[in-house]
C-alpha cells in the first residue's frame, strides 16, 4: 500500500493506495473528527482495493478556515470530489462514507453538489441530517445533553477533547440545570460562539427531502438505542436512488457491536467487512432494485427482514398513581433514571399492563393516545415505556417528547410518538408507561412560562392531569416468530 498526504484547496488530505498500478475505485470520508483516527479504517479499504482517501473539513485539526459545523460541507465536498475524479490513480468512481457528522458531509455530496461532483454510492451510519435535526425532536424539543456534549467537545474549537462535559458535570453535577441554556459556555470555561447559533436552526427536513431524488444506492446504518434512529430509517424509506439497504443493530451511537443489554452473538457484525462487499456491488450495478434490510430483534438474537412491520395492537393500562400530578421543572423527571419513588406527591402519570401470556415480537412503531389537560401555556408531555422483566429488572424500552401549545387548563387529545422498536418481550414482561412533564438531561426542560427553554431565566410548575380511561398504547406485533434472516444477504442482493 501506497500512503501520502496532501492538501486541497487549504483541506488536509490522506490517501491510502492499493498495491499494484492501475487507476481503483475509492471511498471518500470527510470528518471533523480528525482523519488521523481513520489510519486502520483506510487500510482495510486499500486491502480490498479501494484508494482511501480521508480528510479533515475546514476548520478541524490539519484542515484551513474556520470551523462552522454543517455550513461548507457542500462547497468543500465538491471541490474534494472533483479533485479525486481527476487523480491518475482513480478510475471516476468513488463512495462517499461516513458516520455521524461525517455521514451529514457524504449525504450533502450525494444531494446538495452539482451532478459532475456526487458520488457513486454512499454509506451513511448513524446520519447527522443537519443541525436543526441533531438540536431538536421533530415535536420541538431540545436535545440538550447530546448537543453540550458534541459542542463541548469538538465546537469552535480546531481539535477534540471528548471528556469536557464528563469533566465538567464531576465538578458541577447541577451544570446542565443553570439558566439560561445559551449561557453554558461560560459555565465550561470556553468560548462557543456557535453554541446560541445552533437553536435557531429550525431547517428541519432540508437533507431528508431531496432524498427522494436520490441517483446512487445507499447503504444506511444505524442503532435501535441512538439518537438518530428515525432520521436513519427516514432517510432510507425516502430514498430514491436504485436501491436502498438498511442495517439496524442493538447498538448506540458509536455502534459497538459488543452485546449490550438486548443484543446476543447473532447481531455482531464486522461493519467494514460488510461495507467493503457492499461498496463493490454498488460500483458494479450489482444490487437489486428496491429496498431491502435487516433489523435485529432485540432479545431474539436474530435479525429480522427490513420494512415488514408488525400488526397494530392497541393496549389498554391499568393505572397505578399519578392521574394528577405536578411537573416540576426543578425537580424533573431524570431520562437516566428508571427508579420511580412510591412516597411523596407524584411527579408522573405511571401505569402497567398485566403480564404478558406468551412472548411477544413488537416490530414497529409505538405511539400513546391520551386526553390530558396541562395548567400551563406551555407543556412537553414525555411518555416513556419501560419492561418489567419476570426478574423484576426495568429495561427502557423506548420515550416520546411532545410540545403542546394551548390555553391553560383546557383538557386535549393527542398523541405521543415513541418511535420505531424491534424488540422480543419474554412471557411474564409487564410494560409500564410513564407520562411525564420533563425527560431531563437528555431534553431541556419546558419552564412553563411560553417563553424559548434556550433562553429562558425562569421555571414554573406545571398541574397535569391524565385521563386514564383515554391512555391507549399501541404496538405493533408480528403475528408469528419471524424466521432468522441472514442480514449480510439482505444487504447485499
């Protein structure tokens, strides 16, 4: 293999050549995250005859300019793109891949570049769509402990430091309670103009939209328990290029496939082992036509086809406490806490089902319908559904956040999306729903008054009351055991 650095246009450039002579297909990765952390990820590219070609964006670590997250990615994408069709050793052909914002920086060239620019094929794991999509729930609701611990770590800054928030939260465990949000910089010690910037995006949907013109294949990757899971299975159930795959494990955000909580031997995967077959087929035209996927069934210890939900099942809660309660935003509802205190005025509307009979597949969407009334112009209502096991273990399961906007004390309908869940449920599970006020850090907490929970200086408490009677939690159930899939196969026919 055949190492050497560059730079194009002021962007630091490593590229990675295969042995032998002759022009190669490559594979493109543009990252904030330092291209140096991709040396062993770009010689498995060259093993298998792929010029890897890594590079830092503007404003991060070798690269020049300033840094400003998700604003040059389409212009210096391009450039770079144009720079490696006219490279001796590339025969015109490139993926453009990434994970996280380095998926944002490869899906901008496969939809935003002119045509002579865009890639081939594009791998997009764990996609950051765009700023407005990493800030904010598609309800409105702030994402904060995701945000200030990206934004701690890699913005306005040339390198990373990864530990700043951890840091700061051991000295300060009440960091993230201090208002106003937009005044966290200077609680870190750091300057982040970009920081108060980063809420006014509301551009929600920009990327996802334009993926329905799509013209190359994609390969799309993601985690049942990361943040980006329904902006990854969005992107390909809209997109329009010749064929559209999907890989979803029981994994996070950094996508360890080292068994986690529901995973089993059946869901490790050697990610770039299926990247690399993968890549080949879609510069060949070898992939099928269509859509086509796995997902793995938590708890199943198998992978499941893509695409084929289960059946609705509307079930109906006993309720244990809470009917009304109070939504204290200075003492909210922990997202990283799944105790729930029996003694004191309740903090949460809790109900539970019976016993499960049997085992149950819930592959699909989960949503909550209820009629509750909130004495307060503004509320987030936060629903969170949790499995009791039969040893008596709580495992969350999935959370749905919801802004409502309306005269205080006037009883609604609505309904609470909790997102998509490929999970099996052992008999004698119980599943508890909690609604709630707040699902604080990992949201902001609403203060209540109307005003913006970015810039807010003041918090009230909330009343809430919830209907029993109206809570209607509805899954969506295979009506057989699914039989195994092979996911390499659904990937790469």
């Amino acid at each position: 293999m055949t190492p050497f650095s560059t730079v194009v246009e002021g962007l630091a450039t490593d590229v990675l050549l295969p042995d032998g002579n002759g022009a190669f297909p490559a594979v493109l990765i543009r990252t904030p995250y330092d291209r140096a952390r991709h040396h062993a990820e770009a010689r498995g590219w060259a093993r298998h005859g792929f010029a890897a070609v890594v590079q830092d964006v503007r404003g991060r670590f070798a690269s020049a300019g300033d840094w400003r997250p998700y604003e040059n990615e389409v212009t210096d994408g391009a450039v770079t793109a144009r720079w490696l069709r006219r490279q001796p050793w590339s025969d015109g052909r490139f993926v453009a891949a990434g994970a996280s914002y380095a998926a944002h920086c490869a899906l901008v060239l496969a939809l935003e570049v002119p045509e002579d620019a865009r890639p081939d094929a594009v791998i997009a794991a764990v996609p950051a769509l765009g700023a407005a999509e990493t800030a904010r729930e598609p309800s409105g609701v702030e994402r904060l402990l995701a945000r200030a611990g990206w934004w701690a770590a890699h913005g306005d800054r040339r390198d990373s430091d990864e530990s700043v928030l951890d840091k700061a939260l051991a000295a300060d465990p009440g960091l993230l309670t201090h208002l106003p949000i937009t005044g966290l910089p200077e609680r870190l010690g750091r300057s982040l103009p970009s920081w108060a910037g980063l809420w006014r995006h509301r551009d929600r949907g920009r990327l996802a939209s334009r993926a329905v013109r799509a013209g190359m294949p994609l390969l799309a990757v993601g985690g049942h328990h990361d943040h980006f899971t329904e902006d990854t299975f969005a992107l390909w159930h809209t997109w329009g290029g010749p064929s559209a795959r999907l890989l979803l494990g029981p994994w996070g955000h950094g996508l360890v496939a080292a068994p986690g909580p529901d995973a089993g031997p059946a869901h490790g995967v050697r990610l770039g082992e299926l990247y690399v077959r993968w890549a080949r087929r879609a510069l060949t035209g070898g992939l099928a036509a269509g859509r086509r996927g796995a997902l793995a069934l938590g708890g199943g210890d198998l992978w499941s086809a893509a695409g084929a939900d289960g059946e609705p099942r509307t079930r109906r809660l006993r309720p244990l406490r809470g009917s009304a309660f109070t939504a204290d935003p200075d003492r909210p509802v922990r997202s990283d806490d799944l105790t729930v205190l029996t003694g004191g005025p309740p903090d949460r509307c809790l109900m539970v089902t019976p016993p499960l009979p049997r085992p149950l597949d819930v592959v699909g969407p989960v949503r909550v319908r209820l009629r509750a009334t909130a004495h307060t112009p503004s509320a987030d209502w936060a629903a969170r559904l949790v499995a009791l096991t039969p040893a008596g273990v709580a495992e969350r399961l999935a959370v749905g956040v919801l802004r409502r906007e309306e005269p205080a004390g006037r009883e609604t309908g609505f309904t609470i999306e909790l997102g998509r869940l490929a999970r099996r449920l052992r008999a004698g599970t119980r599943l508890r729903l909690e609604i709630a006020g707040h699902h604080f850090p990992v949201h902001a907490r609403n203060p209540h008054t109307g005003e913006d929970p970015v810039t807010a200086d003041r918090l009230l408490a909330s009343r809430r009351e919830v209907d029993p009677e109206s809570v209607a939690l509805t899954l969506h159930v295979l009506p057989s055991r699914p039989a195994p899939t092979d996911f390499a196969k659904e990937i790469l026919r």
